[in-house]
C-alpha cells in the first residue's frame, strides 16, 4: 500500500494499469485526448506489480483492480467513475485544480 500511494504522490495524474487491459487502455486515450499526460504504472511490468494490484483492490473493493486512477494523490476510482465524472463534466475541473490541465 505505501509503494502505491509513494507512487500516487508523484503526479497530478497516477493510473495503475495492465498493459494487456483494454479498459486501462482507453481510460488512457481519455485522459490524453483531454490533454493531460498521465503517469502509467504498468503492473504487469513491475517486480512489484502483483503486491501493488493486491493494494489497489483492497483500496477500490474490487477486482480486477485496473484501472485504477489517482488525480491529484486522491483515488478517483476505475473505468466507471473517470467515465461518469467526464460526462457529467466534472473531469476537467479536477484535473485543473490537481495541475494536470492548464487550459
């Protein structure tokens, strides 16, 4: 849990991700389409993939446990969520006030 949050930190935009998922995928191309230049955290790809993938679903209640997205050290939540605050037009205002957008 520590590794995941230490990592969270570090950027306005976190997302843990596998890099065979193709909801991480298009969560990606949301965020990149909006302008913002997410931190990517393949699991898949880490020594430490598997500890960090077993935090993140203790944090989200479920499994799988990617996407998981961080904006502004703050989980947001999964696919559904990053959806659900970009129709309704929440997204961009919290990735303005995290530092991730400048428009």
């Amino acid at each position: 849990m520590e590794r995941v949050n230490k990592l969270a930190a570090q950027r306005a935009v976190v997302m843990f991700s596998m890099s065979s998922c193709c909801m991480c995928h298009t969560v990606t191309r949301l965020l990149c389409e909006l302008g913002v230049n997410p931190t990517v955290v393949e699991l898949d790809e880490d020594p430490r993939g598997k500890e960090m993938e077993k935090a993140l679903a203790r944090l989200l209640g479920r499994s799988p446990a990617v996407p998981a997205v961080f904006i502004g050290g703050r989980l947001v939540g999964s696919t559904d969520k990053v959806m659900s605050l970009h129709l309704s037009g929440n997204l961009v205002p919290l990735l303005r006030n995290a530092g991730a957008l400048w428009v």
